[in-house]
C-alpha cells in the first residue's frame, strides 16, 4: 500500500505541475499591429529578417540592423541606385528571394527568416503564401490612412500632411521594434523634423499662385500627383507642383508635360538617363527649365519617393527649396547639413560617399 500511495502522490504532483506548465503563458513573441492593420506575432528576439520592401531597406541600413537581414528584393538596385551598395555593401552577396509583388517560396523558406518585411500592397495571395510557410509577415507603407485604403499602391488621402508625418512615424517605430533598435528610430524620427520650421518660416509669405511650377520627372513618362511623399516634399519645398491633377504615381503624356510647361525639372538621383533624354530630345526643347538649363538631377539624399524617407525629410526639403530659392537659404550649407546626416546614420560622411 505506501508504494501504491507514493505513486499516487507522484502521479498528482505531475498531472499538478503540467496543469501549471499549461495554465501558465509562453511569452515567446509579441503583438505588433502592422500598417495595413493586420494583427502579427512576432518572436521577442529576432536575429533573422527578409525585406521585400526597399524603403525599408533603406531604413534597416539606417538603423544599423544588416546584421540581421538575410534577404532583400531583387530590384534593390534599380530601386535604391547603383550606387547605394558602397553604404550596405552586404547587399552584393544577399539571397534575393523576391521582390515588391512577388515571392519564391521555396528560396524565402530556405533562408529560415522570423520576420518578412513586405510593402503594403504587396498582393493578399503572396503574403499568405508566406504566411502559410510558418513565417510573419509585417507590411510597410509609410502612410496613414483608413484600412480601406492601406493596401493600395495609390490610396486616398484626405490629409497629406498628416498621413504622410504620423505614417512615416509609425513605420519607423514599427521597423525599429522588429529590429530591435527603438532607440535609433527615435532618433531617425527626431532628425527629420529638424529643418522643417526654418523651411517653412523663410517660404511662408509666398502665395500658392508665385510658387515655381515644378515636374518631377521619372523614366518612361511616369510622374508623381497627390496622395504621395513627392508632392508633399515640393509643397513644402515652396514648389508648385504640376502634376498636382493626377493622383498617385502615373504615366502621363508628352502633352501633359508641354502644356505643364513647368519651370525646374527635377529628376531622382537613381534615374540619372532621364536627365540626358530630357536634354537631347527634341520634344523637351521648348520647356521653361529646358531652355533655361533648369534640370537637375537630384542628390541621394533627397529621395523624392512616393514613400517618405528620413533624409528626404531631413535634408531633401531643404535641398530643394533652396535650389528653387537660392537667395533665402544663402547660409545654408548642405554639404556640411549632409555629412552630419550621413556620419549619425551612415557612418560616413556624403563627400565620402559619392
């Protein structure tokens, strides 16, 4: 009878222990609330990451996180420039499992990721195919908007300003978190609202109706309207923006563009072919900023993207406002406002790096 009753005792205290191990809750992961409102566990420590979104790539960089990312899109380079490689330069031997709108499953599940980065409107069928694999999916826009609109590559936007400044807020405290890095997206947050009262105090008593008019130009005739980051960064850059009638990122037409007649053309530091097709061709010879050698292909720093990046905000707005009015922002230094940019979250400084 005592060795029935001992292993009765044993018996209770097992069925009592596993009943605790059970009851009590595994924190093991965490809740974040993606950007296009999407409930995702991540785990608490991630070591390992895949990032089919270039603008948050380009953060990760900037947020001193490569360490731990194991696989970028495959259009990094057309999408960040040839040149961004010399400030990650373990982009040049990253597996490139997919892209902004696709995924090969079989290479993403070799390369064992916690987390997968992927851009808003990445396609409903490819995030589940990731998720179907066992692995997170966090998705990135940047923006602020209503769940209706989240996933869309144009959504409306009702209130740029406030979309564009609370989005791109929360993308970088959301990244930051996954990363592991809190402190520096604070940081990289803080940075970009540095000149944006000198900016706007030195351009405010000029009307809507004297403002430059101002095209941006990208390849094939492609363009940005309201709803994105590049028409927000020319209004607050003191620029009119031409192509304020079209929303999103668009194709338009040479005709568009002739009747615009815009002033400055300015063209993205990646896309550095438009700038000579703007010259040579004959169709562009009759425009204001082509007759008047107003064309400028932009600094790398000032990424004019339909998403708002940290030093387009930081140091883009204040390049092109004083480009557009050179006589207000004589004392300003931007070599020196970019080296001290590039030193914090580069880690060297612009000259060094062109």
């Amino acid at each position: 009878m005592p060795m029935i009753k001992r292993l009765a005792s044993v018996a209770k205290i097992t069925i009592t222990i596993s009943s605790l191990l059970l009851s009590t809750p595994v924190f093991a992961d965490h809740v974040v609330t993606d950007q296009i409102g999407r409930q995702v566990h991540i785990p608490d420590a991630v070591n390992r990451v895949v990032i089919l979104q270039h603008q948050t790539l380009n953060i990760a960089v900037q947020l001193d996180a490569m360490n731990k990312v194991v696989g970028v899109l495959d259009e990094w380079k057309q999408q960040l420039g040839a040149n961004y490689v010399r400030l990650a330069p373990q982009l040049a031997n990253l597996p490139m499992p997919g892209g902004l709108t696709k995924v090969n499953i079989e290479e993403l599940l070799k390369l064992k990721p916690d987390v997968v980065f992927v851009t808003n409107y990445a396609p409903a069928d490819m995030i589940k195919q990731i998720e179907d694999g066992g692995l997170a999916v966090v998705a990135i826009s940047l923006l602020d908007v209503p769940p209706d609109e989240a996933a869309k590559l144009n959504p409306s936007v009702k209130d740029e300003p406030a979309a564009i400044d609370a989005g791109f807020a929360t993308g970088v405290r959301l990244i930051a978190d996954v990363l592991g890095n809190k402190d520096k997206g604070e940081e990289m947050i803080a940075v970009t609202k540095k000149t944006r009262k000198l900016v706007a105090d030195r351009l405010a008593d000029i009307p809507k109706d004297k403002r430059v008019p101002v095209y941006m130009a990208n390849p094939d005739l492609t363009t940005y309207g309201r709803g994105k980051y590049t028409g927000l960064m020319m209004e607050r850059a003191g620029a009119r923006n031409v192509a304020s009638s079209i929303v999103g990122f668009k194709q338009v037409t040479m005709e568009d563009v002739l009747n615009w007649n815009p002033a400055v053309i300015f063209v993205q530091e990646r896309y550095p072919a438009v700038v000579d097709e703007i010259k040579k061709t004959a169709a562009w010879q009759t425009i204001d900023a082509v007759k008047n050698n107003r064309v400028y292909l932009m600094p790398e720093y000032a990424k004019a993207w339909g998403y708002p990046m940290p030093e387009a905000m930081a140091l883009g707005e204040l390049w092109m406002a004083k480009q557009l009015y050179p006589e207000r922002f004589q004392d300003i230094d931007m070599q020196k406002e970019a080296d001290a940019y590039y030193k914090e979250f580069y880690h060297t400084d612009y000259r060094a790096a062109q």
